[in-house]
C-alpha cells in the first residue's frame, strides 16, 4: 500500500527525532507552562518561499517577522545567515526569490499587492512611492542591493549578466549590476507571464495572456524575433523545456469555464497535455481525458497552477483527477495515443511539487503514511514529504509534523519548510531517513511560548454525516463524507493525545464545568486547517488565535467543511454551494450540533468566527440561527453575492436566467435572513479589500443597526484582504479575544 514501510520499529525511531532542534524543543517544553499573551504567540518567524540554488548546496528563503520581510540563507556546509535588512511592519513584501546561476546573487520582488484600487496597497500610510519593484542582492558580505525598477516575476539570464521581468504585462531586460535603465525585451499585445529559459539560454518561452485565452510565446533572444507555438482558441499555459531544449511542453485548457459555483467534476471541453518540436514548431496533444469523464477537468489546486515536469525518456508528468484525487501522472510523450499511468495512489492530495537538477520528483501530500499494515489516518489532517522512486511514491517524512514546499540543491541535499502543534514554519534539511534539522539556530524569540502550546495540541475531530442533523440542507446530487476538525481543549480539559472520532467517547466522561466554546471556518473555500502550523501565512495566524483562544478557556473547534480541499475532488467541488444554495451550511450546523452535545461546553454561549469565506459563513450563521450562536466575529465576509465584483463568474445566461441565479444567490446569502439576526456581532475589514468588496461590511452594519442588533466594528484604512500589517493582525485579534470574552464569559444568555 502507498507509504509502506518495512519496518514499523524504524518508523517509532524516527518520530522520536523528525523534529530534533539544535535548540531542544523537548527541553523547552519541560519548562513550566505560563500565560501568554497574544503578542508572544504572535512572535515567532514564519518562513516561506524557500528555494534552492542552482548549484551546490545553499537554499533561500523569506522570514516574515513581525511584520518585517527579510531574505536568508543557509544550507549544508553554511550556518543561516540574513542578507536583507528591513527593520520596519510597514506592509512592504518580499517574495519572488530567484538565483543567479552561480549562486552568488538572488534578484527578488520588493513592495505590497495591489489593492481594490489596483494599485500598490499603502496601509502603513508610508509618505513615499510604494512602486513594486525588482531588486538584485549579492551575498557576498556587505554588497548593496541594486534597484532594477518596478517589475516582478525576476529570472537570470543563463550567464548571469541580465535580469528578465516583468512590467505593466510586458517583459523587460536589465543589467544584474544596474548598469543600464531596464529596457523593454519582448513586444506583444499579450500580458507576460510563466517565463522559463530554455536549457541553453537561447529562447524564452512565456505566456502571452489574451482576453479570454493564451498562447505560448517564443522569444529568440538573440534573433530577437517572436512566435506562438501552435495558437489555438483556448488557454495555453505552464511551458516546459525538455532537458535537451529541443521539445516544449504545456498544457492547453478550453476556451470555455465552468460557472464559479458549479461542482464542475466533469467537462465536454477537456484539456490536454501538448508537446512541440522546437525547432519546426509542430505540435500535437499527447494526451487528453475523455469527454465527460472523471479527469476532463483541470485540476483544482490549493496552491499555484498544474504544470508540466519532463521526468526523462521522454515523460512529461502532470496532475489530474482521473482517480478522484490531485494526484501525480505521467505519459509517454514519443508514443501515439499513450496511456497516462498513475504515480501517486492513495486516499491523498498531492502539493508543492519540486523538481531536483537530476529530474527527481519530490511532493507534499496527505496520504497516510502506512508502518506494518497500520495507517496513520491523522495525516489525512497533516502533510509529508514523499519522492518518485524506482518502485513508485515513496514516504520521505512521517510522525506527528508537518513537511511542504520540498526543494532539492545540486548536490542533493533536500530541504522543506516544517512545522508542527507548537512552531510554526520555519525551513530545515531532510535527511534520507527522514529527520529535519532546523537550518537557523535561535529561531525562536525568548517570550515565545513553546511550552504553553504544546499543552494545546489539538485532537483530531471526525464527525459523521449521521450526526449532522441537516439532511434537508444537503442537496440530493452531493456527496458527503465525515468532516474533519482540530478541536482545542483548555490546559487540562483532556488528554490531547487522544483522536476524537465521534462523540460517543465523550458520554462516559465525567460532568465538567461547561465553558463557552468557539466554532471557526476557514477561508477560501479551497483552503485545510491541520493538526499544526499550516504552510499559508493567513492561517498560521488563525491557527495561534485558536490556541490562543483555548488558553483563555475557550473550547475550539476548527472544521474542514465541504468545497475545502485534502479530501478529494466529491468533498471539494460540492454541489449547490456559496451563491448556488450555500449547501456548505449543512457543515455549520453539524459542528454546532456536535459541541452542544458535548459535556463540557455550555450550549447557550457557542461563539462563532472565521476569514473571508469563513466571515460568510459566520454571518449565515448568526442570520439563520442566531439561536445556536450567541455571537461572532466576521473578518471581510461575504454578506450579499450580489454585490461581489465578480458576479459575471456565475451570473450567466438569459435574463430570465439570471433573474433566477440572482435570486437563488440572495436566498444563498446573509443578507437575505437578516431579519432573524439577533446576536451581537465584530465586524473586521480593511477598505482596499481587492478579493471582497469593501461595501459588504457597511451595507450589513447598517442593516443590522436598524434592526437594533449590536454591532461592533474594527475597519482598518488602506489594509487589504490579508492584513499586511502585523500590528493589523495583532489588533483584530485582541479585539476578537475582548468581544468573545465580554459577551459570552458574561454568563449564559436568557
């Protein structure tokens, strides 16, 4: 089976090390647990866009620290080191990591995201240009950055000397030293994007988006002259060198999409995986699923886009859906009408795909790791690391971490992004049998509180269809399966060791004293919450606030709903959801019911929170059954489909056709119930929110207000839908913790 290992005793060994720090965790965690304030949970780096050098043994990575984004490196032979040095919180990202060939400079992208008025985001309020621009940063010590001008998406030129990029959609040339002004390189119609350089340095490949399809760009850089590789009516995207350059992969989806809210499982208009012979330009479809059938979609991805990795012998490996989950396959790309064959089986999604020098394939996923015949069902909720070995996918990493975002150096050395219940993301080497060893030492600041945390582990939560109670909600043509939580208990309640699979285990217990508890949903909805630090920045802050709420004698429970990923393309694209008949609250109200059967929590002071699509549901939530939640804080949710900017992505076809959409989506919305609200609420947004529409928040403040519902409110000027200001975070969390506790520490309600 997927992940087997021969021996179940060397499995037991390696847990107890996965995690082994030069400073010891286990030494920390030994120390007496105290208090902690919302500001220490807060403290720790979070890293993120780790990549490895071209040659040797280095790898890169941004820490996001307390709101100031620095680059470091470190590897093998090299003790970590900082090589940017911005101090201040002041919403100005770094990202976009990429290295000089010899490994003696990384260009990278400095500014912030664009806002709702499509312009770099200022919430800082900085009294300067906030131009996004690409900067080149030697490592050698002491050497001063150099500013290239605005652009981003940064590559080398195979020798070094120039930096491509991207500008206002077009591609642009400048000198890595910053001797000369940037220059534009390539002329086209198109807005640039998927740039990748072709073996020898000679040819460009790019996307060349276009209103409602794309086409695959060659730019000759010596020639200086451009052409498409067999244009087509559909998206042509993700270009692929072969290792020789004489080949060019991509894939090629259908000039016709399905409608945001349609489950969108099957399609009559598949996509295919596309080879060209460079040189003459001819191009055939190497493979392409059947009409209809399980596989015809592209895969939905949690993180970036499907792409294309040649794998040797002339196999291209790509991601599809055939068997029901993202998995890995591969295709013979020399051979007619060639059969794809499944890389990577099992009940599992597959992430973070790296590619070494030598072409060896390493993801994140989470199938279970399997010891003896016994499966570690837990890692539905985490991930680990696996590699494509002679005999198929092979576990890598295992035990009660978390591994993503593996990368391999030249001289194989493998590195990831690891965390756990008590640290978030942080970049460590990847032994062969498995152990991580952090790659910066003193990682954590002094007033972190490793020891508090890891005495709020959370337990994993299954709760069965049976138990939710809310079959009306539950279209006939969906599919449901149990849903996945993290339940955290305060210091004491529980044995957190334990794996909660339904609530019968809680029967027998003995009468506790019954305290609030607090229900949170995700974002996305394509989004999972893990039993430990996730690998995106959002919830790794929502995850320390759920810890830091069961430090303040919440009960919490976090649940995976439907339309999110890890458990399969029938639980993710679920049918009737959002502004189609919001069937994900089916999933509210089977969490409700679960903790207001348990013994320990007072069913009368259930609070309930959440992000995004998450403050959608939140406010659904306090509309529909205000006599489940007794209050709730909503972070820029959704509250009328009507007013999202983005309606045409679903609001198709006749008139009378719409009309109906139109209604089905305010039936499908807060807005619509608002005349049962009757619970307090904490309203959290910033207006230059670029993914939800600002005006969401006030026109529901107001509604409410005239119904005599309490309303609180937390706006922040110029901030954006993920906070780039951690002074930002840190105050809507300690006004989420102020209200929670107010309104329903106050005592039961009448």
């Amino acid at each position: 089976m997927p992940g087997e290992r021969g021996v179940a005793g060397k499995v037991m060994a390696m847990r107890r090390f996965l995690f082994v720090m030069v400073m010891s965790v286990s030494a920390v965690l030994a120390q007496e647990a105290k208090p902690f304030t919302l500001q220490q949970i807060m403290s720790a780096p979070y890293a993120l866009g780790l990549t490895a050098a071209p040659v040797g043994s280095r790898f890169a990575w941004v820490e996001d620290n307390e709101g100031s984004h620095n680059i470091w490196v470190g590897g093998r032979k090299e003790p970590a080191r900082q090589i940017t040095h911005y101090t201040e919180d002041d919403g100005q990202d770094v990202a976009g990591l990429a290295w000089a060939p010899d490994a003696n400079a990384i260009a990278y992208v400095y500014g912030a995201e664009n806002g709702a008025n499509g312009k770099p985001a200022n919430p800082a309020h900085l009294q300067r240009a906030t131009a996004v621009e690409v900067w080149v940063q030697p490592l050698a010590a002491g050497a001063k950055a150099v500013d290239l001008g605005e652009g981003h998406a940064p590559m080398f030129s195979r020798d070094g000397a120039s930096v491509l990029f991207v500008r206002a959609g077009q591609i642009f040339e400048a000198d890595a030293r910053g001797k000369d002004k940037a220059q534009a390189l390539v002329v086209d119609r198109g807005n640039a994007s998927g740039m990748t350089l072709s073996p020898d340095g000679s040819l460009l490949a790019f996307v060349s988006g276009r209103k409602g399809h794309s086409f695959i760009g060659l730019f000759d850089l010596k020639a200086k002259t451009l052409r498409f590789v067999a244009p087509a009516t559909g998206r042509d995207f993700a270009p692929s060198f072969s290792p020789d350059g004489k080949q060019l992969a991509w894939l090629r989806g259908p000039f016709t999409e399905a409608a945001e809210f349609a489950s969108d499982r099957v399609s009559a208009y598949p996509w295919s995986a596309m080879v060209a012979d460079v040189a003459s330009g001819a191009a055939r479809a190497v493979f392409t699923p059947e009409a209809n059938k399980p596989g015809s979609v592209l895969p939905h991805l949690a993180t970036g886009e499907p792409r294309v990795w040649w794998v040797g012998d002339g196999r291209i490996v790509f991601f599809s859906e055939a068997d029901g989950w993202v998995h890995l396959y591969s295709v013979n790309s020399t051979v007619n009408d060639a059969k794809a064959v499944l890389l990577t089986p099992g009940k599992g999604e597959v992430e973070d795909v790296g590619q070494g020098p030598d072409g060896s394939l390493m993801w994140a996923s989470n199938v279970p790791v399997c010891a003896g015949g016994v499966c570690d069902l837990k890692d539905e909720d985490r991930r680990h690391l696996w590699r494509l070995g002679k005999d198929g996918a092979e576990a890598v990493t295992w035990g009660e971490g978390i591994e993503v975002k593996p990368q391999m150096a030249a001289d194989g050395t493998v590195a990831a992004l690891v965390s756990d219940e008590t640290v978030p993301m942080h970049p460590a080497l990847i032994a062969k049998d498995g152990k991580a060893t952090t790659l910066r030492e003193g990682e954590w600041p002094q007033g972190f509180p490793v020891a508090a945390v890891g005495r709020l582990k959370p337990q994993q939560v299954l709760i069965p269809e049976m138990a939710t109670g809310a079959k009306s909600e539950i279209p006939k043509d969906d599919v449901r399966v149990s849903l996945h939580g993290q339940l955290f208990l305060p210091k004491g309640d529980a044995d957190s060791s334990a794996t909660l699979r339904n609530d019968k285990q809680e029967n027998n217990k003995q009468e506790k004293e019954k305290r609030p508890a607090l229900i949170f949903f995700h974002g996305g909805p394509r989004r999972e919450m893990l039993l430990g630090y996730p690998a995106m920045e959002y919830y790794s802050n929502a995850y320390a606030m759920n810890q830091y709420l069961a430090s303040r004698g919440f009960v919490v429970l976090s649940v995976n709903y439907h339309c999110g990923i890890g458990y399969g393309m029938e639980f993710r694209q679920c049918v009737h959801a959002g502004a189609d008949g919001a069937s994900e609250y089916a999933d509210v109200l089977a969490a409700v019911k679960w903790l207001r059967a348990r013994k320990d929590v007072d069913a009368k002071r259930i609070g309930i929170w959440g992000g995004s699509y998450g403050g959608y549901l939140t406010a659904l939530a306090l509309a529909r059954n205000s006599d489940l939640f007794a209050a709730g804080v909503d972070f820029h949710g959704v509250h009328d489909w009507i007013l999202e900017d983005n309606n045409a992505d679903w609001l198709r076809g006749t008139n009378a056709e719409k009309d109906a959409i139109a209604a089905k989506a305010r039936a499908s919305s807060p807005i619509a119930d608002v005349a049962r609200w009757r619970s307090p609420v904490l309203l959290i947004h910033g207006d230059n929110d670029p993914n939800v529409a600002y005006d969401q928040t006030p026109m529901l403040a107001d509604a409410l207000r005239a119904r005599h519902v309490p309303v609180e409110e937390l706006i922040f000027p110029d901030e954006v839908h993920e906070f780039l200001l951690h002074k930002d975070w840190l105050a809507a969390y300690e006004a989420e913790a102020e209200f929670f506790e107010r309104v329903l520490k106050a005592g039961s309600r009448e």
